[in-house]
C-alpha cells in the first residue's frame, strides 16, 4: 500500500437514497422496501451510521416522481426525518439534500437553523438546482431554468440564507428576567437584502446555529458546479470513476479554492462509491450479476435516452452507444454526469444494455465488487494519493448492505489508522475538521450587484 504524509484522516458519509442505490436493489430479497416510509428503517440506519462514527447521514431528496410501475420511488421530507433523527442520535452528522430552485431561502434558512440548535450542530445542506422539467411542473411552473441560470440563482440563494443566519450575533440573547430583556435589539438586525431572484427583510425567526451556518456540501462537478463549490462549498460530493480522474479533480478544486481566496483543503472532497460485497471476490460478482439481472432493458435504455436526451429506443440494446451530437451541450440536468457516460463508452467499449445497467448500478458514481480487504485497499490508497478526502458510502441494498460495510470495512480502516475509533468532536463541522464560519463569511462585494 502506498504510504502517505497525511496527517487528517479518512470522511464516511451514509448517503441513503430509496432502498438502495442499485436500481433494482429493492427487489433484492435482503432489502427493507416494506418499511421505506417508516421511520423505523430510517432510525436503524442512523444509529448503524452512528455506531460506525460516519461523519454523517446524508439523504438525497428528489421533487418528483415517475416510473412508479418499476422503481423505488417516493421520498419522506428529508428535513421532517432528520428532526426526528436528531432525537434518537447524538453525534452522527445529519445532512438533508435541499433544492434552491424550488425553495425561499427565509424558510431553508428557518428549517436549517431550527435542526441545527436541535441536534446541537449537526445539520449539513446539500444545496442542489434540481434537474427536470418534471419538477418544475410540481411548482407551477412550465420549464426548469437553464443550467447556467441555476447556478447564479443559487449563489444568490446561498448569500441570502447566510445573512439570515447572521442575522443573530452570538450574544444577542439577554434572557434576563428581572429587567424583562429578552434579547439585545440592536444584535437581531435586519438584512435588507434585495438580489435580482430574491429578496428577505429579515431577521430570522431563530437564532444564530450553534455552527454559525449548517456544513454547506455542493453535489455537481460541472465547471458551473465547481466554481460554485470554490466559492460556497465546505463539501463537494462528485463521480469519479478511476483515481486518475479523482487526482486530477482533486487538484484541480483545490486549485479553484486558491482562486477564490480560500485555502486548500477547506472544501472536503467525498466521491461517492457503491459497494457490492462478499467473503470472495466469486461471491461479490454473483451477487452483482444477480442485481444486474433484475435490471430491465427498458429501465437500461430508458435511463440513457433520459440522460443524453437522445432516444435510443430503436437501437439494438447490444449494440454499442451510437453517435450523439453535443450531448453535454445539450444537458439541461446532470453536465457532468451526462460527461462520465460518454467517457465510459468510449474507454470500456461497452453495450448500450451494458452502459444502462452500469449507470442504474451507481448512477455514475464508482461501483465497487469485491470484498471488504479489497475495499479498504482501495479507500486507503484513494486517500493516500490525495484523489479524495472521504467517501460517500452508497450501499446498493439498504439496509443490509450498508450494515455489512459498517461491521466489515470500517474496522479495517480503522485499524489502518485512518479513520476515527471514536467521536472527538460533537458537531458535524468537528467530525469534518471544518473551522466555524465568522458573520459575512461568504458575504459579496458591493460592486456584485446585490444590495443591502
């Protein structure tokens, strides 16, 4: 194994996503689909993250719902589960996937401050600009805005949230029953903000986070995406497929954040990775076979004519990917996943069904097969060689997977002297190394525009 001069240590994150990760992973006969909206199943997974000292739990959140007749879909609001989590956990991180396009920032800002001072700072947002017309539909609204358009719309919408926030200083309560003072109201000021997509008086309705501002964590590795990361993100959950690529993006974002005035390492990199494993190698590839068999070719089709906006319907799904023109160009969704699939076509020569399948796997993120050494293998010398901070753990089956890697990988890694044995910390920004962000942190000049 590669040694390394890194003295920080190895990030988990628990991304939970339907019933698993696989597409198929529901109809696995070791999946939990009857309970996926219970909060029994949900708890389970926290305090199985909780016991493996993840960093955090980290829930996706989707805005609409189709194919309904295959998949696994439907999702409890991930900020209601995670205040219900906050009570049954005490340290594990807890992270809730929020969209800025169909959101206010004085209510994202309300509901993020009110579970961080609940769970005593652990909340993290995944900020998010959504993806589809579909959910656009879902709020009124004919079309989702272009690509590029979100993202300005985001920085703005991140901007506003974190003047809310700030809208408390640190002392402003008083809480002082003789004088009848309740709070300083010269510490609970107004923001006055006016953007060109949004507008808040202010104050907050709550005050300050015990964090200063919940963990803000980017998931896109678009240049859009990466340039917003540079400036707002303090974790970026990206796709890399090979550790070449993960080096050179690794390099590259810390590159960014020198750019935009930042030191390096103050954005924790964490691809994600899909585990499928086994007491074997043998037992892991069957395992994937029989995952993969539960894939229908439709779904396999279906999914690659969704992200590349090409309708591969009448093509041979054994067939290689026929040429696409600008399929990148034309993406109004997932660029940089839209990116990985061409890459993947062309480097491993692979079916349409092949690739299909591939992506219902892990949804382009890197899909591991093989067992627990292997993998610990692999996370150490990915961290070694400076391609990631952490990972986002996707378990392919939930909730049996995830718990085989938490009994089964972590302790390796833990022996490795990689990853914590214990908490050190109390609040998610500890777990993370992460410092606490002063008022104006991320604040814009003047001369961007928006006024106070």
């Amino acid at each position: 194994m590669t040694q390394s001069n890194r003295t920080d240590q190895l990030h988990l994150g628990a991304f939970i996503y339907y019933a698993g990760h696989h597409h198929a992973g529901w109809r696995h006969p070791d999946s939990g689909v009857e309970e996926l909206f219970e909060f029994e199943m949900y708890q389970k997974l926290a305090q199985i993250a909780e016991r493996g000292k993840f960093d955090m739990i980290f829930f996706a959140d989707l805005l609409h719902v189709q194919n309904v007749d295959q998949a696994a879909v439907g999702m409890l609001d991930p900020m209601t589960l995670l205040s219900a989590l906050s009570a049954v956990t005490s340290r594990i991180g807890l992270t809730a996937t929020v969209s800025t396009t169909y959101n206010e920032p004085y209510n994202v800002a309300r509901k993020f401050a009110t579970l961080d001072l609940i769970s005593k700072g652990r909340a993290g947002w995944n900020i998010v600009t959504s993806q589809l017309d579909i959910e656009a539909h879902n709020f009124g609204r004919d079309k989702h805005p272009e690509h590029a358009l979100r993202y300005q719309m985001a920085e703005e919408f991140v901007e506003l949230t974190t003047r809310l926030w700030d809208s408390w200083l640190e002392d402003a309560l008083v809480l002082n029953r003789k004088t009848g003072q309740f709070a300083d109201s010269a510490k609970v000021v107004p923001v006055d903000f006016k953007g060109q997509w949004f507008s808040s008086k202010g104050p907050l309705t709550v005050p300050r986070p015990p964090q200063g501002y919940p963990v803000l964590i980017q998931a896109g590795s678009s240049p859009q995406g990466q340039s917003f990361a540079s400036r707002y993100g303090e974790v970026i959950f990206t796709a890399q497929q090979t550790l070449e690529s993960a080096k050179a993006f690794y390099s590259g974002l810390n590159a960014k954040l020198v750019e935009s005035g930042r030191k390096p390492g103050s954005l924790k990199i964490m691809p994600g990775i899909s585990p499928i494993l086994g007491a074997t190698v043998e037992e892991a590839q069957a395992k994937e076979r029989q995952l993969l068999d539960l894939i229908p070719v439709e779904a396999a089709v279906g999914i690659l004519s969704h992200f590349l906006s090409f309708d591969l319907s009448s093509y041979d799904p054994n067939g290689p990917l026929p040429d696409i023109p600008d399929p990148v160009e034309k993406s109004n969704g997932m660029k940089s996943r839209v990116q990985l699939i061409m890459d993947t076509a062309r480097t491993q020569n692979v079916s349409i069904l092949e690739l299909g399948r591939k992506m219902l796997g892990a949804r382009g993120h890197l899909q591991f097969v093989g067992t627990p050494e292997q993998l610990a293998d692999l996370m150490q010398l990915w961290f070694n060689e400076y391609a990631c901070d952490g990972f986002n753990v996707m378990a392919p089956v939930l909730p049996g997977d995830f718990e085989l890697f938490t009994d089964e990988v972590v302790p390796l890694l833990q022996e490795r002297g990689i990853f914590r044995k214990e908490y050190t910390g109390t609040t998610l920004r500890e777990h993370l190394g992460l410092a606490r962000p002063e008022p104006g942190h991320f604040r814009q000049p003047a001369s961007s525009g928006v006024q106070q």
